[in-house]
C-alpha cells in the first residue's frame, strides 16, 4: 500500500479510513480488578464540630490537636455538624480524649476493617462499585465510609464481617489477593 505524503493509500478513500483498518497494537492489556485485599485495626471516629460560621475553624482545631498528638487520619469525610475519620486503633484512645479536651462531642466505632480492591486505573472502570456493593450486601457487610485512589477503592466496616467481605468480593471479581 503505497502512499504519497497527504494522501490516502491506495484502495482508500480518505486517510481516517486508511487509520481505522489499522490494526491497533495495546502496550498493556486492560486488567480491571486485579485483586482484594483487607487490613484490620482501625476506628472510625466522628468529632462533632457544629454547624455554622465556626465550623471550619472547629474542624481546624481538631485536626491541629490530632497532628499534634501524633494522630494520623485517612478516609476524611465532612458532614454538616461533624467531621469524621479513620485512624489506627492504637491511636484511637488518645484521639477521642484529645477530641473532648477540646470540649467537643465525639462518636466512635471499632474495631473496623478496610476491604481494598485493586485495579490499574480505578477512575477509568465501571461497574466497580455497584459490583463491591452487590458482595458485601450478600454477606452482610455494611458500608462506612469509602476512600478511593487510582489504583483502589477503600472500604470501611465493620473488622468482624471483613473476611466474608474479601472472599466475597474476589469471587464477584474472580481474583486473589493484591498484585505488587
């Protein structure tokens, strides 16, 4: 197939047609979820900071203090009277007398475990969720709250359901642990 710069090889009518009948070569296979993992040891915590024109300075002072504690947070989520989080359950103790210290109310719940399921590019699937959602309802898993990545959808629960929440979840996605 012959071609002169500019124009379309013979037999085509355009070069997009020419393109299309290309055959395209993939660099890396899509994989999709390439594997479910859990970890144990956390709690959930909620300090409940109050709504109106103080609240972000509230939330501000909590974070502050729990830094300062050397308390480490992840999966933040902001509410209308409240801020929670996910913390390690050696820290947990610490957090929630730092939090009423500051003279703010506080709610806790653990011990909890994180269900991560892996995949090359999270953001570009579809169906991940509505599939993780579909196992853990099927062994009872309730959903506290989520963090995502690229790379990983985070779920919190209950750590006493979690085992039942990881075999489920790799069967719906039929893969094994995590892929390194």
């Amino acid at each position: 197939m012959a071609r002169t710069k500019g124009k379309p090889a013979e037999g085509f009518d355009s070069i997009a047609q020419e393109t299309d009948r290309v055959p395209r070569v993939a660099f890396e296979r899509e994989r999709g979820v390439v594997g479910v993992s859990g970890e144990t040891g956390y709690y959930h915590v909620a300090a409940m900071t109050g709504g109106g024109d103080d609240r972000m300075a509230h939330e501000l002072t909590v974070f502050n203090a729990l830094s300062d504690a050397g308390v480490s947070l992840t999966m933040i989520k902001y509410h209308a009277h409240s801020v929670s989080f996910v913390m390690r359950a050696m820290h947990h103790e610490k957090a929630v007398a730092v939090i009423k210290k500051l003279g703010f109310g506080c709610r806790s719940e653990g011990p909890m475990g994180i269900l991560n399921v892996h995949a090359s590019d999270m953001r570009e699937l579809s169906g991940v969720m509505l599939k993780t959602s579909e196992a853990l309802m099927s062994v009872g898993a309730p959903i506290v709250q989520l963090g995502d990545s690229h790379r990983a959808l985070y779920v919190l629960m209950p750590e006493s359901r979690l085992a039942d929440a990881i075999a489920a979840t790799r069967e719906v996605f039929g893969v094994g642990g995590p892929v390194e």
